[in-house]
C-alpha cells in the first residue's frame, strides 16, 4: 500500500468520524460547517484567481460572480444553521444524507473505476469513467435502507428520485471543480488534507449536493 493511499485513508477515516460527531452534537455541527466554509471560500478564491489574471473585465466580472454566489451560498448556511439551532431536526437529517450521498459517489466511482474500468466520462477528468459513474449511483442507492422509514417519511419512490439527483449533482460539482483546476493548472486546491489536496477538493460534489438536497426534500 502506497504512502498516499494510506494518507486518504487516514485522513477519511479522520472525515467520517467528524460526520458522526456533527450528526450527535448540534453545536459541532455548526463549528464545523462554518469553518469549512471559510477554508473552501478561500480556496476557491485561491483557484478562481489563478485562472484569470491579466484580463480586467474579465477579472472585475468573474469576481463579480464570484461574490455573487458566496453571498448567496453563505446567506443559505446562515439559515440552514439558524433553523438547525431552531430545533428543525429533519433538516439536520436532510443535510447527514446528503453529504453521505456525495461521499458515497465519491467512493463508489472510486471502487468501480478502479475494477471495471472502461470507457472515459469525460475529458475534464481523465480518472472518471462510465463504469464509475455507475457505481456512484449504486452505492449511493445502497444507503437508501439504513434511512427509510426511521429517517423519512416520503415514500420509497421519492426518496430513489431524490437520492439520484443528489449523487447526480455531486457527480456534476465534482467535474465542475475538476474543470477549474484544469484552467487554473492545478492538481490540487491547496494541500491542506494529506492525501487528498484541500477541503474543496473533497467536498466538491458536497457543496453542490447539500442545498440541492434539502430542497429537494422540503418541496417532494
């Protein structure tokens, strides 16, 4: 086993036991979020800054954008937090899911990428194939019976449709990222996580699928 397999390992297993904790405490939760929020602001910062350098308009535009939509993300987690803190406890639940639902893609295109191989997804990341795609969406179902009926009140159907979208996103927010590093000229947002680069690095799919999911609950 190589060092830097070892080190993602780590570092998940370092992950996962912070998801546990946020999901028992409330007050960690909220730590948590806002400090991982302010790391991938700066690092998306970081990458976007990178990408455009020399073209004013362009830079005035893209920075405009830019804090368009952290105005709006942060104002969404705000709230979120406010209605956590409120007592709203099914929005903690929706929030849980659809992190695991991103990490579970992750893993799953990891796993079945890594076996079966195949045929490239796209340009954007040479590692990302259709057969790993595929396993997102599988692992991802897979945690649709440690949820239903003790966590959700929606039927079985809705729930399936909610779960594809939410790993479909994080799949699209993956490339997304993926996209940008690729125009910035970089393998990694930063190298804070060993063996895995920054925090937005892992929670690009993440950041996309959490207020896309809880929507989605709310309105289905």
């Amino acid at each position: 086993m190589s060092s830097n397999l070892k080190k993602r390992i780590l570092t998940s297993i370092l992950l996962f036991s912070l998801l546990i904790v946020m999901f028992l405490y409330t007050y960690v939760m909220i730590i948590s979020l806002i400090i991982i929020a302010i790391i991938s602001w700066i690092e998306f910062y970081a990458l976007i800054s990178k990408i455009i350098k020399k073209d004013y308009l362009k830079d005035k535009l893209l920075r405009f954008f830019y804090k368009t939509l952290s105005l709006f993300y942060l104002s969404g987690l705000v709230y979120l937090i406010l209605a956590i803190e409120s007592g709203y406890s099914d929005l903690r639940i929706y929030l849980i899911y659809s992190v695991l639902i991103a990490i579970m893609s992750d893993i799953g295109g990891l796993i079945f990428g890594k076996i079966f191989k195949g045929k490239r997804l796209t340009k954007i990341s040479p590692n990302k194939t259709i057969s790993g795609s595929i396993g997102s969406f599988i692992l991802s179902i897979s945690l649709i019976p440690f949820f239903y009926k003790s966590q959700f009140d929606q039927n079985l159907i809705n729930i399936l449709i909610i779960t594809i979208i939410i790993s479909l996103t994080s799949q699209l927010g993956d490339l997304f990222i993926s996209l940008l590093k690729r125009k910035a000229k970089v393998k990694d947002t930063s190298d804070l996580l060993p063996g895995h680069g920054g925090v937005l690095d892992r929670i690009d799919g993440i950041i996309f699928a959490i207020p896309l999911g809880i929507y989605l609950f709310i309105i289905i």
